[in-house]
C-alpha cells in the first residue's frame, strides 16, 4: 500500500483530549503523507429525543447538525493550515460505538482521546477508546497528551508473537526518527513448583538469566528484521508482570509513546482475566497504539 493510498481517522467529540488526538492525527497524516478525515457521530439516543423536544421547531435539529459541521470544518481547517495535511470532515448519526468500530474496518489509522466530555459516564462505562479495544480491527492510537512534536522515545512491549512484532513495525512508521525500546517480560517454566521442590535460589537465577539472554538475543532479531541495518531497536528484559514493566519503562524512558499487540481472546476469558492492553492504556501517561492480531 503506497503512502498517498493510506487513510487516517481522528473520531472527534470536540473535547480537550479529542482536540489532541485530532493535533496529532493530523501531525502524523503530515508525516505519513496520508489522508486524515474527522469523524464526529451523532449519538441516535439523545438526537431523537431533541426532536422530540423542538416539534414545534423541527429545522432547530437540523441547524444543531449544520453547526457541528462547520465547527468540524473550521477544525480541520485549522490543521491542514497548522501541519500541512490534507484533512476532510465527516458527520454521522447512529449509535457512537457501532459507527466507530465500523470505520475500522476501512482505515489504516484510527486515532481518539483518552478522555470524553464525560467523565462520569467513562468511569462507569469506560471511554470510548477502551470500550472500542475488542472491537477495531486496525491500528488505534490512543492519545493522551497534547501534542508538541514528533514522537521520539517509543516503549514497545514485545512477547515474540506476529501481533507484537507488527506492533514493532507500526511503531518504526509513526516514529522514524525516534529512540525505540523493545520491552519484555520473560519467565521460567514451573519457576513456582522448582521453589516447593527445594531447588537452591543459585539454580533458579541460573535459570532466569539463560532465559533473559534467549529474550535478549530474540529481540535483537526482531529488531533487525523490523528496523533492519537501522539497528534502532533497544531492548529491556525482565522477570515479572508485562505491564509492570512496560510502565516502569514509560517512566524511566520518559516515553511519548507505547506500542502493543493486542491479541484475540474469547470475550470471558478478557472479562476474567483482564489484559496486558487494558492494563497498560488504564494507567500509562503517554500515547498507547494497539495494533490488533
């Protein structure tokens, strides 16, 4: 897919953290010479019972519509000024969630806030971006900081899988110049049951350590094969909780952004256990991308 081809969609509500994500949308729309489209959806709900409020003024529904799409417009025209790229507007009605997630499947790029207009409801339900995590086939860059510059330190978790590796390169896309670091977590099998059998705490590190260089020498070849003779791809092993890790690493690095493969799982077993995505997108500082399998 040549660059002019590719398609980026900032989701907008015109709250603070959406303005961001439409700010670095279109920065990356710029740097990626892609296609940005804003894309503001009506909620269904609540516009049927406006209508229902402004019967003896059916055209007041009608102007609400027209005013957000010049707000919109005025919004990208901002941008395409601001970085340079070429940005259009879209307005929808439906069901905010449903319309989302159907445009991922025909984007290359979604990009959203972390925050909404409100908070209380994503307390209770979660965001937008968090409720969309099972739902967008495609890459979603999650934004959460206003925008200065090009990201430039890139916290990457990496488990080896084909999802994580492609979340590797998506990330070398969006951060060519940037410091990357690939994270991961490593363990020894039945570490738990070699402790209850009495193996001495020497034999385990031994363990542990032949388990960190295998982590270390697979990451290097990931790296290559992503970034190739660019030899951009650090790398940070340790034992312990992915996530855990991954943000001590967002902390130390002061990364701008984290790069994750979100795998497939039945829903339940997402429910129960929760997830390394989930996890990480709660509580990091920085922009997350989640590129799903």
């Amino acid at each position: 897919m040549s660059a002019r081809s590719q398609r980026f969609v900032a989701a907008t509500d015109f709250s603070q953290h959406a303005l961001w994500a439409a700010q670095r949308a279109a920065l990356l729309a710029a740097q990626n010479g892609a296609q940005l489209e804003l894309l503001h959806v009506v909620a269904e709900g609540p516009l049927k019972a406006l209508r229902e409020l402004l019967k003896a003024r059916p055209k007041g529904v009608a102007d609400l519509v027209d005013d957000l799409r010049e707000a919109l417009s005025e919004a990208a025209a901002a941008l395409a000024k601001a970085t340079g790229a070429s940005v259009a507007t879209r307005v929808e009605i439906g069901e905010v969630l449903d319309v989302i997630a159907q445009e991922c499947d025909r984007v290359n790029l979604l990009v959203l806030g972390a925050r909404g207009t409100s908070p209380l409801r994503d307390a209770i339900l979660g965001t937008t971006a968090e409720r969309l995590l099972s739902r967008c086939s495609r890459p979603m860059l999650i934004v959460k900081r206003r925008p200065a510059r090009a990201y430039e330190r890139v916290v990457v978790g990496l488990d080896f899988s084909a999802v994580s590796e492609h979340a590797l390169r998506a990330a070398l896309r969006l951060a060519p110049q940037g410091v990357v670091i690939a994270v991961h977590a490593y363990d020894v099998p039945f570490e738990g049951k070699l402790r209850l059998a009495g193996v001495e705490r020497t034999t385990i590190d031994a363990y542990r350590y032949r388990a960190a260089e295998k982590a270390i020498a697979k990451i290097r070849a990931v790296g290559e094969r992503a970034a190739g003779t660019r030899a951009r791809v650090a790398h940070k092993v340790g034992h312990g909780y992915a996530p855990h890790l991954i943000l001590k690493q967002e902390q130390v690095r002061r990364a701008d952004l984290i790069a994750l493969g979100k795998h497939k799982r039945p829903v339940l077993q997402e429910f129960l256990l929760g997830r390394v995505t989930r996890h990480v997108v709660a509580d990091s500082r920085s922009d997350v991308l989640v590129v799903p399998a």
